[in-house]
C-alpha cells in the first residue's frame, strides 16, 4: 500500500505531460490494462502527446508489469525495436 501511495503522491507533485510534446524518439508506451494506481487513461494519454509513440496494453495486467507479464513486455520491446 505505501508504494501506491508513493505513486500517487509522486503523479500530484510532478506533472510533465506539458513536456510530452518534445519527445522526438519512436516510443513504446507499456502499461497494464488493470492499473489500480495508474489507469490506463494515463498511458493512452502519453502515447497521444508524443509523437511516434505507440501503446502497447497489457491486457488483464495491473501494476507489477514485469512480475505479471515479463515474457509479452520483452516481446513487446523487442518487436517495437525491429521495426
């Protein structure tokens, strides 16, 4: 519970959507479908305001991506870096 709450503390002091707009690099934007602590709105979000972004969700994933889906976030990677 006290790193949800870490998080939520860290997303009201540290805003740097307006920032977003700078990324020139492809990006790949990861998040779990199921985010209790970050929901899903905030990675489509992202991905909307950087330019050459691309989301990829985690379907029935909440927040410990790597724990719950290490084998599709390595695919995920790995594809997005090929192309």
């Amino acid at each position: 519970m006290q790193s949800a709450f870490n998080h939520a503390t860290l997303e009201m002091e540290h805003d740097c959507t307006g920032r977003l707009a700078d990324v020139t690099a492809p990006t790949l934007v990861i998040h779990g479908e199921l985010d209790p602590i970050l929901p899903l709105a905030n990675g489509q979000e992202i991905s909307e305001l950087i330019a050459n972004a691309r989301l990829h969700v985690l379907r029935g994933v909440g927040h410990e991506l790597p724990s719950d889906a290490l084998d599709e976030i390595s695919n995920a990677i790995t594809n997005f870096t090929r192309h």
